[in-house]
C-alpha cells in the first residue's frame, strides 16, 4: 500500500469553506408569501448552492447556507443583521457568499447587508447582481458584486463568476482591477505600474477618438443620476394632481393584459366621478409584492379615496380624470425613463399641476 | 432616494403604502391621509435634492405606528 505523498496537504490544497446566503425564494421556503420569513441557518448547501458547489470542481464546499425573507431582512435589520453575524462566527467560512440576487431590490440589499457583517468579522465576500439592481449603489464598496442578468436565467455564468472569485478571495489571494477579475467597479484606487508613461497612453487615446477608433478610458465616472426638482405648486388649492401608480393597478380582468413584471407600457384608467376605488372593480397585477391586502383595497396603492376628500374639503382644486398605472418591478432603468417621460407629457398636456406617484 | 426622485415620502409597507389596515378604520384612515398631506406638503416645498418626507415628523401630532 501506497503512503501518502510528501506535502500533499499544503494549506494551498486545503478546501475552500463557503457559506452561502439565499432568500427565501432560493432556499425553496416559499413565494413573496413567505417573505417575512426569518433568519435560519441550515448546515451544507441548498437550491443553486449545489451548481455553485460543483463549480468549487473539489476546491471548495458549502459548509452551511443563510436563509432569510426578503422583507424580514429589510424591515427587522438589527435582528437580522445579528443573527446573520452569528452564524457567521459559529461557522467561520473562509469566505461568504451572497445571491445571484439578479434584478430583485430587496433580495440585492440582503445580499449587500450579509457582505458587510461579513466584512466586519474580517471575512471575504462576494455576491452577484443586476448592474441596474438598486443595492449596487448602496453596497459596491462592500464587497466584489458580480454583475448577473435580471432575472434567474443567467443563474449559470453568474454562479460560475461568482465561484472563482470566491475560490480565490477564500484563499486571501489578492483581486486585481474590476475589468479584470470581472467584477462591478467599486470605486477604489489603487497605485500600480503600467507599462507606458500616462501622457503617452493620454495622447493615444485622443487620437483614438479623433480617429473613431474604439478606447478605453482609465478613469469611466459611474453615472449618477440627479435630476433637478421641479418647481414646487405655488398654490394647491388651484392645482389639479395627478395620480400614478407602479403597484400594478389595473380594472378586475387586466383587460389591456399588463404584464406582472418587466413592463415596457403603461395604461391610464379613469377615475371620473369615482369617489374611491372599489376591490369589486380593481385588482393587482405585480409580481414583486404579495398583492392579497391591495386585491381587498386598492385605494393603499392609489389613494383615490383620501385624495377625494381634500378635493372636498377644497385643499386640492380637482383631480386629473384618469390615473396611469404600470407594473414597477423588473423593468429596466432605460424603459422606466422613456415611460415615465411619456407619462410626464400626458400630464403636462392635460394642465396638471403636480402629480402623487405611488411606488410599491 | 438613489433613483433620482427629489420628494420622497415614507409610505408603510409595500403591501399597503397608504396606509395599514392592522390600526383599525379609524387609525387606518388618519394614517393614510397624513401620509396623503405629507405628499402635498411635499410638493409645496422648494428644495435642491432627494429629500425624504416623514408623515410621522412632518404634519405633526401623535407618533404615528407603522409595523
């Protein structure tokens, strides 16, 4: 019988140790329904862990999975943080992983928040997102966000991006620069050498672009949007308000068949002479919220209701005769911006002076 | 606050921004049309950013539950 070789145990050969972090939907707890679902920790790997596992190719292993509900983690944040920072210390990883979280905003924040207690026990972590996903902004800094698709279709390339990394920052191997490893900018400097002088590389990239040859800037500015505030209503007991909702407000039917999520359209609805919405008459149509308490009264996404009755008490002068509903999840910051500039015009059109945009 | 919205109010929840059906009719409803005032408040009010409108802080009175 053969002994074992000579240093083949090297620490460089050991397993990488992750713990992985889901929502509830990944961990298979349950739908939007279970979304209040609290903080649990199950020993090995569940759901997509086991892909990501099988991209470790043996290097890696999955020693316990944090579950949690997407709104318990962003409504009950002190608890979650800590029970998520237990866990975190009973298992000391040697790296912590987060997502794909894709498009989803609540799930993407979790995501973000489990990278940062993680970083505050002084361990790596990486998690993978939309780039247009809304924690990226808030959590770049915190730890290496693959960018994934928008939803779960590009589960593979983001757990195989997010599989390397991990191997590697589990090994307290050094990340190089974003384009490089393939990860999100964050933001972060640091000094190196490059092969040639920077007023050479400067004067070959303006002929470059003189020439309308492609290049790459060393110094991409992260777009960050500002828009300037609209002049506030001087008077509102001369204005007429408009009224817009992103909850998926659609008549009971959803006769022009407003997609649940992903919208690229927007309907407007009448409201002439109504004196609140009516759950016989309306339902939601959205696939990112547990619609059930909306379906038995809508006016908590329009509140045609309330707005009614500082009509009549004279604090508003009218209300514009239609309201403009879409589905706000999913949709892409590029077609939010063309529907929204489409809504904008119909009002300015119509005279309205000032306009309640009810997002869910 | 991140997406470029300048007035921004604070609604309950996502299940029911406008209001919350666990106070009660009559709770329910005052809640609701504070956060509906604050909204107007907020489109009164000359500013130069992102600014958050709280119905618990702006329109004043009793500290209004929200969970």
């Amino acid at each position: 019988m053969a002994a074992p070789a000579a240093g083949g145990t090297a620490p460089s050969t050991r397993r990488v140790r992750a713990v992985h972090y889901l929502n509830q939907f990944f961990a298979g707890i349950g739908a939007e329904e279970q979304a209040g679902y609290r903080v649990e920790v199950r020993p090995g790997l569940v759901g997509p862990g086991r892909a990501l596992e099988t991209l470790f190719d043996s290097q890696g292993t999955i020693v316990a999975t944090i579950a949690g509900g997407d709104n318990y983690v962003n409504e009950q944040g002190a608890a979650a943080e800590e029970a998520i920072r237990v866990a975190l210390r009973e298992w000391r990883p040697d790296v912590v992983i987060a997502g794909p979280a894709f498009n989803a905003g609540r799930y993407g924040l979790a995501c973000g928040l489990v990278c940062r207690v993680a970083r505050e026990l002084g361990l790596p972590a990486v998690t993978a997102m939309y780039p247009e996903n809304p924690a990226v902004d808030v959590y770049r800094r915190e730890a290496p966000i693959v960018p994934a698709s928008a939803d779960a279709a590009g589960m593979q390339p983001a757990l195989r991006a997010l599989a390397r990394l991990a191997l590697k920052l589990g090994r307290e191997e050094s990340l190089g620069p974003a384009e490089v490893e393939g990860y999100l900018p964050r933001g972060i400097r640091r000094l190196g050498r490059r092969d040639r002088p920077a007023h050479e590389r400067a004067v070959a990239m303006l002929v470059a672009k003189l020439q309308g040859e492609p290049y790459t800037t060393e110094l991409p500015v992260l777009p960050f949007e500002r828009v300037s505030p609209a002049t506030p209503v001087a008077d509102l007991s001369h204005a007429t308000l408009g009224l817009v909702t992103t909850g998926g407000l659609v008549p009971k039917g959803n006769p022009d068949r407003l997609v649940r999520g992903g919208a690229r359209e927007w309907f407007r609805y009448s409201i002439a002479g109504l004196p609140a919405l009516s759950a016989d008459d309306w339902e939601c149509v959205h696939r990112g919220f547990y619609t059930g308490i909306v379906g038995q009264n809508p006016n908590y996404i329009l509140p045609l209701n309330l707005v009614r009755e500082l009509e009549v008490q004279g604090t508003l002068a009218g209300v514009y005769p239609w309201f403009i509903s879409t589905s706000g999840v999913g949709t892409a910051v590029a077609e939010a911006k063309r529907m929204g500039a489409e809504m904008a015009s119909e009002f300015r059109r119509a005279g309205v002076d000032g306009v309640l945009l009810v997002a869910t | 606050m991140t997406a470029g919205a300048n007035r921004v109010v604070r609604g309950c929840r996502i299940e029911h921004v406008c209001g919350n059906p666990g106070l009660g009719p009559a709770k329910d409803h005052a809640y609701g049309l504070r956060i509906v005032q604050t909204a107007l408040r907020a489109l009164q009010t000359p500013l130069s950013g992102p600014t958050l409108f709280d119905p618990a802080v702006e329109v004043g009175g009793e500290v209004v539950i929200t969970t």
